[in-house]
C-alpha cells in the first residue's frame, strides 16, 4: 500500500492506493459511521461492508439529484445521525460525488471518506474535494469543494467492472500521462495490454501515478483558479459529445482528446508523432478517437459549459506528450481550428 496526501484549505486528504476494503474499519477509527452505496456495489461487496448502517441509492446519472441528497438526509435524520458521524462512500464516482456533497452539507458538514470501487473514481472521481450533485440539465451544477478525510483505492474491485466502466478509467490515464508525465506516457505504450487484463502491479502502479499527478495539481490550485484546469483535457469537447450523441464519457473525453491534440497541432504546440501517438494509445484501450457529428451540435452544448467565461472557454492543449497548457479560446475559434478533425 502507498500513501499520498492532500492538504487543501477545505482539510487534509489521505489517499491510501492499494488498501483494502476489508480494512476499512482502520480509517473509520472506531467512530459511529453511515455507509452510502448503489444497488449494484450493495449486491457485489455488501458481504464485505464492515456493520454499520448502509444508505443504498440506485445507479446512473440519473440518480445524481438533490432528490437522492433529500432522500438521504430523511434518513441520516432517521438514524439519528450526528456531527461525531463519518459518512463512508463506497463506490464510483456517482456514490462518492453524492455521499461527499451529503457529508459535506448534513448539520453544515461532518467527516466523510471514500473506497473507490471504479477504476474512474480510483484516478479521477474521488480525489480532489469537487462533491456535488446535477442540476437543470447541466452536470455538476450544485457543489462544493470539500476533501475526503480519506480514499481507498482497492484494486481487487476492478475485476467486476464492465469492459465500459474499465475503459472510462483507462482514458483519465491516458489523459494524466499527456498532460502531466511523459515516462508514464511511454509506460503505457508499453504496458497496455497489461493493464487492460488488470495485470495488479501494472494497474497499482497505474492509478499511484495517476493519483500522483492529480494530487499534485489540486494541492497547488485546490479551487481551480489556473493549473487545476489542466485536468480538463479533452473534457471541454468531451462533455458535449457525451450530450449531445450520448456516448459513455470515456469514450466521449478520448474523441475530446484527439480533437484537442489536432487542435493543439494546427497550434504548433504539438508534432504530427506526438498526436498520432496519442490517438494510438487510445486506440490500443480499445477508445473510439473520431465520431460522425453536427458541429454546430457540440458548439452550441460548449456554449452552456460552466466552465466558460465570456465568449472564452479554458481551453487544454497538450504541448508536446507530458505537458499542457491553458488558453482562453472563443468558440468561434475553437469551431475553426476543430474544422475538420
Ligand atoms: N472529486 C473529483 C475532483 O475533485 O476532481
């Protein structure tokens, strides 16, 4: 097991890569604890919970409401729940942004921590302090920055997750090693038929250096003010492809990241190698890396991103493989340098 750490404003976040489940008990420390899972993880791990009051919501993004929050507090309230309580999350990232938003907002905010059961929410998801909850339509629109107290990263519960959910983790570390580690970029070009089986030293050492390079970027800008921005590589396109053509959203953020490497060519800030070596990788996790789409489609679902100021959208460009910038890009700009790709 490996260690690394968080110190946000918001608190200090211990992020515990290849703990397991079964040692859960040790981060709760001998507190009075609530555990909030979906249907799916209740049926799969339930056994293995240690005996504490269990919260089950349903699975999807759909469930991702201030309805399922209020369903929640009924029955935080129900089990009399008080500020000595931790909440544990156990789950992907949908059970992890939900719990932490509940924890972090019940009697104006108690202890929670998380056991990360998705290869997403191992790299991505769970760490970081973004809790929050859909709204109106638009993704993450309720939220909070709050760090976990802790997160265990357990890999022996990859191995029942979908080819789906697998592949969505694959391209969040994909999208760390071009934007933050060029050794980890060669790694997998190495690698990925490794990682693809779960090979355990390939895939711990997979989701410690994603977490590396995450944990690094949200403890110099917690808030995301400048370089956390980084991290939206490929998300800025990515979420409107998810929108508007409904593909999975690592399927979705690895076209966002190929347009976004082309992009970043016609810019000059990356060789025709380095691009095709991006979209190669991806293909090697079995990613999609081009769609079939209405332009204007995706131009006017970025046009409703949160992320947006203004006519500009922060816009993540990988210059070279291991390094990435930020550049404030109108739409119309985006629309014609994307022209094509
Ligand atoms: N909780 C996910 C993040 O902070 O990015």
């Amino acid at each position: 097991m490996k260690l690394l750490y968080i110190h946000g404003k918001t608190g200090k976040s211990t992020l515990l890569i290849g703990e397991r489940l079964h040692h859960l008990h040790h981060a709760i420390a001998g507190r009075p604890a609530v555990i909030i899972t979906d249907t799916n993880l209740l049926a799969l791990y339930g056994k293995d919970f240690p005996n504490y009051p269990v919260i089950t919501i349903g699975c999807g993004e759909t469930i991702k409401t201030l309805d399922t929050v209020s369903s929640i507090y009924h029955r935080l309230v129900e089990l009399e729940a008080d500020r000595s309580f931790v909440i544990v999350g156990i789950g992907g990232g949908i059970v992890c942004d939900i719990s932490g938003f509940v924890a972090s907002t019940y009697m104006r905010g108690i202890s929670f921590g998380f056991v990360a059961t998705t290869l997403l929410a191992q790299v991505d998801a769970s760490v970081g302090g973004k809790n929050g909850v859909n709204f109106s339509g638009f993704k993450n629109m309720v939220g909070v920055f709050n760090q976990p107290e802790f997160v265990i990263c357990d890999m022996n519960l990859l191995h029942t997750l979908s080819i789906q959910d697998r592949l969505c983790g694959f391209a969040e570390i994909v999208k760390h090693a071009v934007i933050a580690d060029a050794d980890m970029f060669s790694y997998l070009e190495k690698h990925w038929s490794q990682a693809l089986e779960l090979d355990s030293d390939v895939i711990e050492k997979l989701v410690y250096d994603s977490v590396v390079i995450k944990a690094g970027v949200v403890n110099r800008d917690e808030t995301e003010k400048g370089e956390r921005r980084i991290l939206n590589f490929g998300h800025t396109i990515g979420h409107a492809i998810e929108k508007t053509a409904g593909f999975p959203h690592g399927e979705a953020i690895s076209i966002g990241m190929v347009v976004a490497a082309g992009i970043a060519q016609r810019c000059g800030l990356l060789t025709e190698i380095e691009a095709k070596r991006i979209e190669n990788l991806l293909t090697r996790f079995q990613l999609p890396t081009r769609m079939s789409c209405q332009p204007d489609e995706i131009l006017s679902a970025m046009r409703k991103d949160k992320k947006r100021e203004g006519e500009d959208i922060f816009f993540v460009l990988p210059e070279g493989i291991g390094k990435a910038v930020v550049r404030p890009l109108s739409l119309a700009r985006i629309g014609q340098l994307a022209d094509g790709l």
